[in-house]
C-alpha cells in the first residue's frame, strides 16, 4: 500500500502532519493509533456525511483496537450557532468523555470548525483530528486551527485558535461532490496562487477545469500545494499576531459581507463568496491605481469561467435580490478582521502580491460596491 504525501506543520510544540492520498479513511485508525491518548474516539459528523463514511471510519478504528461513539449534526452552516453548539457539547458530555477522548471531525467545513471548537473546551481541551471529505475543507479549513461558530452579528466571532494532531485529506471522497460544492472549494485553491505565488496561480488557469473534473493527479496537486502554502502560513504567524497569516483572507471582508447579506445559507456557500470576494478585491484594487486592471479582469475571467459567481446578480439565482452597498459596508464593520472603526481589506499589487491594508475610503468603497450591484 503506498503512503500518503505528507505534508507537516510546523509549530513548536504542537507540529502535526496533513496526510493526502486515496483510501485514507479506511486507514484513519492505522494512522491514528499512534497520536491517541487512549484508544478510545468520539465521531462528530453531519447527517449527510455520516450515512456515506461513517461506518467506514469506525471500522477503520475498530480494526486498530479504538472503540468509537458518533455524535451527528444537522447539515450546513445552520449548525455553526450557539444553540447547535450547544446540544453537540451535551450530546458529547452524554457519552462521558475524559482528558483522553480524541474527538474526530469528519465533514465539511462546518463539521471541522464546531468539532475543534468543541475540542477546545471540552473538559478544557481534548485532542481532536480532521477527516475533511470537502475540497474547501481539505485545502483550508481543517489547516491552521481556525475552529468557531457564528453569531447574529458575524461569521466566526466565537471561536479558539485550537490545533488538530493529524488531518487526514482522503481524495477519493471528493468523487462524489457535486460541481458546486467542488468549486466552492476550488476558490480557495485559486486564492493561494493570488496571495503569493502567481506561478500557481497560472497552473489553476491552465489546470482548474482537470481539478473540476475529477482528474486525480491535478487534484492531488491541487490539494498539494494549498497545503504547502497555508502549512508555510500558519508555522510563521499561528495566531495572526502580524500581517502574514491575515492574507489568506483575501476576498473575505467582502464574501463574508455576502454571506451574511444571503444569511450564511445554502443561497451562497462560502467559497463562493470567496471567489466574488476576490474578484471584487481585485476590482477595487485596480480601481485605486494598486494594481493593473488587465490582472483584475484575469481573476474575475478565470473564477467566472470554472462557474464560480463573479457578479452579484448571479449569486443565488435570484435575479430578483435588492443589493445595498450601505447594509454590505455594514456587515464589513462587524467582521472580526476590523481595527478601531477601520475596515480591514486583504488587496494586491498584481497577481501573486497581495497585502493587507486598513486605509481603504469608504467613499471609494462605495462606489465600487455600487457599481458591481449595477453590474
């Protein structure tokens, strides 16, 4: 049996492996067993992603000698609220766990973001481990230790910076994503090239569709990579202390603006608020002289042309939605991203040259924001 391409992050005292290839939930328990503190998991999953890999994971488990409980949650960004967090925390109490339980997400985005909270404050703190079966949650969430749920006022205003001990990044689930959920994914992967590496960026242009398609090795180095990057990332700046790790929100001051506008729903996934994000960082930084507007049309040509929804009367498929540029800069104030009243934008000099900045005018802000509702 081959083994996986691993990828590490490296932090002093709480360094962890990312482990990409076929077949890796069938092998989570051999990979697993030697991190455990005691043989003995706790499953959290959703009620989609349960019934497909659920008992091929505690399988996997079982034939390592680790006795496992599953715990599931409703499906989607609904159960990133604190009253959905807090029936998993009861359900996880219920079963009457220790110091030693490891928790495993096994999931989505959604799933890895509520299981590392939980872990976080379960008794304290308990181990957990990733199983992402989503592109976007196998090239970014499960990485870097972003664990949180949403509040009335915001997306991921409650939440820890809380370190998996091993993310296990199994390609083949990825074959039976739909197309939207692929590309919701594929964003994020575009958005490493975008950062700092228009080299990569370049490849996603050349490539993107073979990722799309199911080609396994493009998707592999896909995958690759985005972990390479944000594995880089998160090892220099972990808690976002400075600039650096703040770039890999590149379109989020704006998708999360979307997302909130659309009530953070099936209406527009999150990916798909960070392609139009990134177009619209890209436009407003050519807007502001920053960057050539040759490189925002390139952003909004590519995202537009994989499917992604570039322009805001495409989100959702409702022709028929009222934007408003005053209600968007409004959500854009309650992001966690904003210092002392001033917007924080992740923007660029050019493909591959993104930097953060919090001197945007609100009047150019506007301006573009009107002009894309009109679009």
């Amino acid at each position: 049996m081959s083994s996986p391409r691993t990828i590490r992050v490296d932090l002093a005292g709480r360094a962890y492996d990312i482990a990409i290839g076929p077949g890796l939930i069938d092998r989570a328990g051999e990979l697993s067993r030697p991190l455990l503190a005691a043989p003995r998991v706790t499953i959290v999953s959703d009620d989609t992603v349960e019934p497909l890999y659920g008992a091929r994971l505690a399988a996997s488990f079982a034939k390592a000698g680790v006795k496992t409980e599953t715990v599931t949650v409703p499906a989607g960004e609904s159960s990133k609220d604190f009253a959905s967090f807090g029936r998993l925390m009861n359900e996880l109490l219920d079963r009457r766990p220790d110091r030693k339980t490891t928790l495993v997400a096994l999931g989505g985005g959604v799933v890895g973001d509520l299981t590392g909270f939980a872990a976080a404050v379960l008794l304290r703190g308990v181990d957990f481990i990733q199983v992402p079966t989503t592109l976007l949650a196998q090239v970014d969430s499960s990485v870097g230790g972003k664990t949180g749920i949403n509040t009335r006022h915001g997306k991921n205003l409650v939440g820890a910076f809380y370190q998996p001990r091993l993310v296990l990044a199994d390609t083949t689930v990825l074959d039976t994503l739909p197309r939207r959920e692929l590309l919701a994914g594929y964003a994020e992967v575009a958005k490493y090239g975008l950062i700092d590496d228009p080299d990569f960026f370049a490849w996603c242009e050349a490539n993107g569709e073979k990722v799309l398609a199911g080609d396994a090795a493009a998707r592999t180095y896909a995958i690759e990579q985005s972990c390479l990057s944000k594995a880089r990332i998160v090892a220099a700046d972990e808690r976002e202390t400075t600039d650096l790790r703040a770039l890999l929100n590149l379109g989020h001051t704006f998708g999360h603006a979307l997302e909130a506008e659309t009530g953070f729903g099936a209406t527009l996934l999150h990916g798909e608020a960070v392609g139009a994000g990134m177009a619209m960082a890209f436009d407003l930084s050519a807007r502001l002289g920053l960057c050539p507007a040759a490189d925002a049309e390139r952003v909004r040509h590519h995202l537009g042309s994989v499917g992604l929804p570039v322009r805001l009367r495409t989100i959702g498929g409702d022709n028929s939605r009222t934007w408003d540029a005053a209600r968007l800069i409004e959500h854009m104030r309650g992001d966690k991203k904003a210092e002392g009243g001033k917007l924080t934008f992740v923007l660029a000099r050019g493909i591959g040259k993104s930097f953060v900045t919090r001197d945007v005018d609100e009047t150019g802000l506007r301006g573009l924001l009107d002009d894309a509702i009109a679009a």
